[in-house]
C-alpha cells in the first residue's frame, strides 16, 4: 500500500493567533519505501506523522492509503483501519501502565480483530527479547523494553504502513539497532515508512531522508547504498 499525502496544511489556534503547523506538503511514500524526515524541534515533522496516522485532522489536504481517504471515514472506522494497517511508533512510548507487557502488544485488537494476534504477539515477544517481561507492567520496564513494547505493538497486525516518531530517541545504541531493524524488515517485506529522527545515523538506514524547515518539506535526497 501506498501512502499519499497531498497539500497538507495543519493549523492551530493558539489564543488569538494562528500557529501553522504543517504547510501545503504533498508526499508520497511507496510499499516497500523507508522514508526518514529531519529537520529542528518545531519544524512540523510530529504533527505531519500524527496526521499521516490518522490520528490528527488538517486543516487542509488528504492522506490516502491505497486510494482510500482516511479522514472520510467515520472516527470508529477510522480507528479500526488504523489498527489493521497502520503501525505507529511513539518516542515516549504510549503503553498502558496497568496492562502488561503482552496485554499492551495485544492492545489493537480492541480495535479490530486481527486473525493469529495470540500467536504474533508470542513471536513478537521473542523476537524482542521480552519473554521474562511479559508479564510486567511498564513501570517494571527499562526505556529500552518499553520502546521495544511500543514497537512489538505497532507491528503486531503487520501493518502495510508504519510511522515512527522519534523511535530511538531514548535508547541505547543496542536498543536502537533493534528497532530499527525491526523496521527495516517489515520495509524489506513490503511495508511503507516513515522515520522521524534527529540521529544521523537512524536516518541513514532509509531509503530517502526528506529536511523539514517552517512547517514544509525543503529537501529530499536519496541515501546513498554501499
């Protein structure tokens, strides 16, 4: 699935004044594509994420996944398409504290049901190396297992569309390779995503690094391969 974003415009209203956001960025990230934004704090590159997920209405503009405009739908079905084809990595995590590790992972499905969820969620658990933490709650977890929980739980429905924000802001330089590996494989088996980052070195694991200044998109180049 593709992901397409067209004359993007988000507006806020702060007070008497009006705060832009995002301005007039069109953009289009191919399955298969691993596409990272750049750019300084306050440049736009959270709030473009929050509305390429669904989860944050422009003022102007689409975003279409395989044709299909996500703010034309109703929120509830809005919500559920976003559980089945959208994963989104937060930098600060998001897990609910009183559920446990595997519960968390499990937490789309009360969106949508997702066929083998049980199962996934066990294999995705050992591919993080969280078996002896699955019955946790997240203040049992260092930052490190709660971004790998976060990232578990946005691949649990092997989503075509994937967007992390900031994913290893927190982490380790073991614990950064992990989720960006994860990334890079659910890319390499078809997905769509989109890295924001202020790491160089996260950045050059896409395919395509996009430079965000004022709210709009102001380069883009390709990231040269060995």
């Amino acid at each position: 699935m593709n992901l397409d974003l067209t004359k993007i415009t988000l507006n806020y209203q702060r007070g008497e004044h009006v705060v832009r956001a995002v301005h007039d960025v069109s953009l289009t990230v191919a399955a298969g594509e691993f596409v990272a934004i750049q750019g300084s704090s306050g440049a736009g590159k959270s709030s473009l994420l929050l509305v390429a997920g669904g989860l944050l209405r422009p003022t102007e503009g689409q975003v279409k996944i395989e044709g299909q405009d996500l703010y034309e739908q109703p929120s509830e079905q809005r919500a559920a398409f976003r559980a089945k084809h959208i994963g989104i990595i937060f930098q600060r995590f998001h897990l609910l504290p009183y559920l446990s590790v595997r519960q968390n992972i499990l937490t789309p499905t009360l969106a949508v049901s997702l066929p083998d969820a049980e199962v996934r969620a066990e294999q995705l658990i050992a591919k993080f190396g969280l078996e002896h933490r699955s019955q946790h709650q997240p203040s049992r977890l260092s930052a490190g297992e709660c971004q790998r929980v976060a990232t578990a739980r946005a691949l649990l429905a092997n989503p075509k569309v994937i967007l992390a924000d900031e994913p290893t802001g927190n982490l380790d330089r073991e614990n950064s390779a992990i989720v960006l590996d994860a990334i890079r494989a659910a890319v390499d088996a078809g997905s769509a995503a989109i890295l924001v980052t202020h790491d160089e070195q996260a950045a050059a694991r896409a395919d395509r690094v996009l430079h965000m200044r004022d709210s709009q998109i102001t380069t883009s180049e390709q990231v040269a391969t060995e």
